[in-house]
C-alpha cells in the first residue's frame, strides 16, 4: 500500500465539517501519529476512526509545531520512547479530540518515505523523521 489520506477524512475537509481540521480548533486535542505493524492492520477506505486500527505498537505521539502552508501539512519530527512489540512498517495520523476514540478521525496512512520505517522495536527509542517537503499534501 502506498501513501494515502484516508477519503472519509477527505471528504470532511472538503464538506467543512467538524473533526476534520488538523490545526487544534473545535476541541481537537492535537495530531497524532500511531505505529502500526502490518501484519495485524490493513489499510481499508473505509476506516474512518481510530477505534478501526488494530496493530498499533508503542505509545501515539502528538505531531507538534504543525503548519499548513500551501496544501502541505507538516510538523515536527516524533520520538517513540522504550518502543517493545511487533515490527512497525507504517504511521496512521489521526486527529484526537476529547472524546472517545470512536470519534478520534483518521487522516493519513502512511508506509513509503519516512526515514525509520520499517523498524523492529528493541525496546529503545525509536524516531521517525517526516520528508523535508512535508508530511503529506492535498
């Protein structure tokens, strides 16, 4: 699978609705990024929350200092800590809100371009560090 946004997420963004924006108003408590190994979790259209993704290894991590600038969303670069658990070969960016997780939207999959994945968990830390150009663009 490559690189993808997930389209419920998308089509929020085009329909302005709530729970879609990735710059913390409307209750957002931040952008977060989940380790996912594969072989537990696939990607599916279809999943449209945090509560849909199985596999996830480690503890999510808040994207900070994120920007929007001209289509591109980044922020920066996420440091896992003391990391044990199946082998990670992809990130799920998800926006959290203050309620439950079935609420918590997808955003983006992403398994090509980051510098640190695939990984196998040792127990140390582990770092992911986003392209330069960015996370990911609309």
């Amino acid at each position: 699978m490559a690189n993808s946004l997930y389209p419920i997420w998308k089509k929020a963004v085009l329909d302005g609705t709530a729970n879609s924006d990735l710059d913390d108003a409307e209750g957002a408590t931040g952008v977060f990024a989940a380790l996912i190994d594969t072989g537990t979790y696939t990607y599916s259209d279809a999943h449209q929350f945090y509560s849909s993704l199985s596999g996830v290894v480690g503890t999510d991590q808040e994207i900070t200092t994120k920007t929007t600038t001209g289509g591109i969303f980044d922020g920066d670069d996420v440091t896992y800590t003391a990391v044990t658990g199946a082998t990670v070969e992809a990130i799920v960016l998800y926006r959290k809100n203050a309620g439950a997780n079935t609420t918590w939207q997808l955003v983006a999959y992403i398994d090509t371009g980051v510098t640190g994945l695939p990984v196998t968990p040792n127990g140390g830390n582990i770092s992911i560090a986003w392209n330069a150009s960015g996370i990911f663009e609309v």
